[in-house]
C-alpha cells in the first residue's frame, strides 16, 4: 500500500503542528529555567484531562494497535480482555496506589522502594528498569513502528526508526513530561478519530452500505465464535486466554504491575496538581480503556469478512487501512505514528527520569538543576540511538515481537507486583524478603516453563506470584525484625475519594458487567 499525495501532506501537516504545540507550550516564563520537577515532573501541574489522555498515549503503541487488531482476527473478542480488565485496575490504581505514591512525593518507583525498603533495592531495581525499558520496551517499539510504516508506505527499516526516533525527540527532548503530556490530549484524540473512522467503515462495508450497526449485526451473526469472551478447554486459543482465570487470575498481576508501578505509565500521575486531579485522570483513562476494543480489536475482527485471505493477522489492520479514502488514510496513518511516538517520548522521557535521580544524582548530589535536565536530555537521546541499534539484531529473528516482550517482561513481573503491593499494605515485610520475591520471580518463571509447558502463560504468573507473596513472608518472618522501620503508616494515607470518582468508578464496574454479560 502507497500513501497519496494528499496523504502525505496531511501527514506532514501533523508532524510540523505536534512538534510546534510541544514547543510552544514548553516555553518557560522569562527568568525561569526548567528544573528537575518541571523537565521529569512537568512542574506537578498536569490537569486531569492530560493525565487521562498521557496514559492511554504512553499505553497504545503500534504492537497494540497492530498486534491487538490482529489478534482480533484471529480470537475474536476475548483479547479484548486486556482493554477492559485494565479499565477496572485503573480504579483500584487510583484509589489505593496514587494515594501512597503522592504522600511520599516521588519522582520514580525506584525512589519510594528506597523509602519503604533500602537503598539496595532501589539500586538493583533502577538497574533492572533502566535495561528493561531500553533494550525490551524502546527496542519493540522502534521496530514494530517501523515495521508497520514499512507495511503501510513502503518506507525501509532503518529509515523508519531513525524519523520515529527523531520525531520523538523534536517534540519531547526540550519540554520533557510537560511536552509530552500536554500534547497526549492531540495524540489520544487523533487516535480515537482515526480508529472510529477504521471501524465504522468496515463496518458499513460488510453491510453493503446500510450503516455501522447493521454491520456489527452482521458481523456478529456470520461470525458469532469471534464473540465469546471467555474461552473453553477446546478452544485453540485457549493457552493465550484461558478461560475464567481472565477475570480471576494472572492478568491482575499483569495488570496492577503494568498500571501501577510501571515508571513510564504511572510517572504523569506522579505529576498531577493534587491527588484529586490524578484520580480524575484515571477515571478518565479507565473510561477510555473501556473504549479502545473498537479502535483496536473490533477492525480485526471485520478484517475476517473483508479481507479472509491474510497470510499474517498482523495485516489485518495494515489491509483495512488500504480500503481507507485518500485524506482520510493519512489521518489513519498519522493517528498510528502519534501512537508510536508518544510510547516512545514516554519511555525516553522515564530512562531519563530513573537514570538522573535514582543513579547520577546520588554519585554527584551536589550538581545544579539545569546540570541535572541537561544529563536527562542526554540520556532520552542516548538511550534512543541505543535502542536504534540493537532492535535489529535482538527482534529481527522474531515472527511475533510482542511476544518478545511479553515473555521476558513476564519472568519478572510477579515479583516486581509482590514487592510493591506487600511493601504498601504489609509492614513486616523486610528488604531481603522484598528482593527475594522481586528476583525469585525470574528463577520460579524458568521452572515453570520448563516443566510445566502447556501451563497457559497468565495462569503461570498468577502462580508465581503467589509463589513470590510466600517467599516474601517466609524470609520477612525468618528474620524476625517486627514491623519495618520504613512501613507505610496507612493511617496517614487519604484513601477516601470524592463522589465524582466514586461514581465512575461504579460506571466502570456496571459497564464491565454488561460488556461480559452480553459476550458471556
């Protein structure tokens, strides 16, 4: 598929509007220099309408897009379970995370695990993220993302990652988490247009005309096995999503992992003007999560009608695209690259943040500010050409990327998710008991994949979590040291929530019962 004259002017209309917004509204008041709580913190200002839109922005890249559409082809709605479970973990989030984290005014989460646990563990686990995110997160973004421009306009690989790369850069590298998040609400809203505007054309394409609902009834009838929500035993996809344990087992951990103490997701909460606004922007977000299946999934499953002859299900929305009216599919086009971009601002931008204040600072403490934003600068376009290098030789072997990360993110994220949820809620728990569960993780992972193969991989880190719960307690007991001296005092935690909040949080839960209700 070629891009038209008109498309790529529409294209280019976006980039050099982005990148001006971001710049613009960077700017700083004369007399005034970016300090590390305006450059990695965004001055602690974000409106909640930025926060909920910065999330969904750090959250959808192009494995999602892409990925989750093609997965729509080939399970059907059931992977729609990852949008809609994350939903309600955002709430949980906000009601009982954000209240902790914003008590203890961190920049980072290796920041408060230093506060509740030991400088060790803040160490070993600013180590673990810095290598995640730039050799997993970075690289699997930069090459997805040039990998679906490729697809769509033909555009070579390498070429592809160097203009992801410097796009990113261009609109993000002066402004940091400010830049990025005020120019999220642009991103999420193009997003949304394009994805809508995809699926209501399908959809009036497999009705012959007569209109979106009339397709997704047509849909649904030719194709009803593409809307069970919960698989059973003789599905063949049931080792993806197995059955019940979607909504009772491993994907809360994967979940409250990825959504909770995830630096790159959760670090524009961390930049909110007041708890309150934090919690507005992530009901917010939890709203839009609820929405994104029509935008992601829903075109891969209408993909199964129009274009049945795909020899990947990671074409499906590639092949959509296509079908798109000249214009229009530049905007489609630019809502897929703002996508990437965003991801990639959002993990830079957190690299940034880990490298700066948990490792550089506390070997020159005694640096300036403006010193301070000048190596985090640095390190966002570092870690960029990193990650530029390397994404070839570590994913271009792969058939599936996302899977790549999936697999290895997953060795380790039972254990990262015990380490937070018993630090918070559990005062006995010691640092040596806290870095057990967090590295045992890895080794209980490799167990189990390797003994036990046919284990679904969401049941497996369900039962390493608690696996890693156990060990946890067993080392904190053994070593007989009481209540921790750094124990959250949950007493002096606001967990009550307004009744805007209260209220779309019960939205949310009566929206989830209906979607599951009807797709049973």
């Amino acid at each position: 598929m070629k891009l038209a004259s008109l498309d790529i002017t529409v294209f280019v209309i976006y980039v050099v509007a982005l990148i001006g917004i971001a710049w613009w509204v960077s700017r700083e008041k004369q007399g005034h220099e970016k300090d590390t709580n305006d450059y990695f913190l965004a001055g602690s200002s974000l409106p909640w309408w930025a926060i909920g839109a910065s999330l969904i922005a750090a959250n959808i890249s192009a494995e999602q897009i892409i990925g989750m559409s093609g997965s729509g082809y080939q399970l059907g709605l059931a992977i729609a379970s990852y949008e809609w479970m994350a939903a309600i973990t955002l709430i949980i989030v906000g009601k009982y995370f954000l209240p902790i984290f914003l008590k203890h005014k961190i920049y980072t989460m290796p920041q408060f695990l230093e506060q509740r646990y030991d400088h060790r563990v803040r160490k070993v686990m600013a180590v673990f993220w810095l290598g995640v995110y730039v050799f997993v997160n970075l690289t699997a973004v930069l090459w997805l993302g040039a990998l679906a421009i490729n697809t769509i306009a033909g555009v070579d690989m390498v070429y592809g990652m160097i203009f992801l790369g410097a796009f990113s850069l261009a609109y993000s590298l002066y402004g940091g988490l400010k830049a990025v998040a005020l120019t999220d609400i642009i991103q999420v809203v193009l997003l949304i247009f394009g994805g809508l505007f995809l699926s209501y054309t399908a959809l009036n394409l497999i009705s012959g005309g007569n209109g979106p609902i009339q397709g997704f009834i047509d849909l649904s009838n030719q194709l009803p096995e593409k809307f069970d929500m919960i698989l059973s035993k003789d599905n063949p996809h049931y080792m993806d999503l197995p059955g019940i344990s979607v909504l009772i087992g491993g994907m809360w951990i994967m979940n409250l992992s990825y959504w909770g103490f995830n630096q790159y997701i959760i670090q524009r909460t961390l930049a909110a003007k007041s708890l309150q606004e934090a919690q507005k922007g992530i009901a917010f977000a939890a709203f839009l999560k609820l929405l994104m299946p029509l935008i992601v999934v829903l075109p891969g499953i209408a993909a199964v009608l129009l274009v049945p002859e795909l020899s990947k299900p990671d074409q499906a929305y590639p092949s959509l695209m296509s079908m798109m009216p000249v214009g229009l599919k530049g905007i489609i086009f630019a809502a897929l690259v703002a996508a990437i971009v965003s991801s990639l601002a959002s993990m830079t931008n957190s690299v940034s943040t880990i490298f700066t204040m948990d490792l550089y600072k506390d070997k020159r403490p005694n640096e300036s500010q403006h010193h301070y934003v000048k190596v985090g600068r640095i390190v966002s376009f570092v870690s960029l050409i990193i990650a530029m290098i390397t994404a070839k030789p570590l994913l271009g072997n792969f058939d599936q990327a996302f899977q790549y990360i999936q697999e290895f993110t997953g060795f380790f994220t039972p254990g990262i998710c015990a380490l937070f949820v018993l630090g918070m809620f559990w005062k006995k728990t010691t640092a040596t008991g806290g870095l057990c569960a967090a590295l045992g993780s890895f080794v209980l992972s490799i167990v189990f994949r390797q003994f036990w193969p046919e284990l679904p991989f969401i049941d497996r880190v369900g039962i390493v979590f608690l696996l890693c719960v156990s060990v946890a307690i067993i080392v904190s007991l053994a070593e007989k040291k009481g209540v921790h001296e750094n124990a959250v005092d949950l007493d002096e935690v606001e967990f009550a929530t307004t009744k805007g909040f209260n209220i779309a949080a019960f939205a949310v839960v009566c929206l989830l019962i209906a979607f599951y209700g009807a797709w049973w």
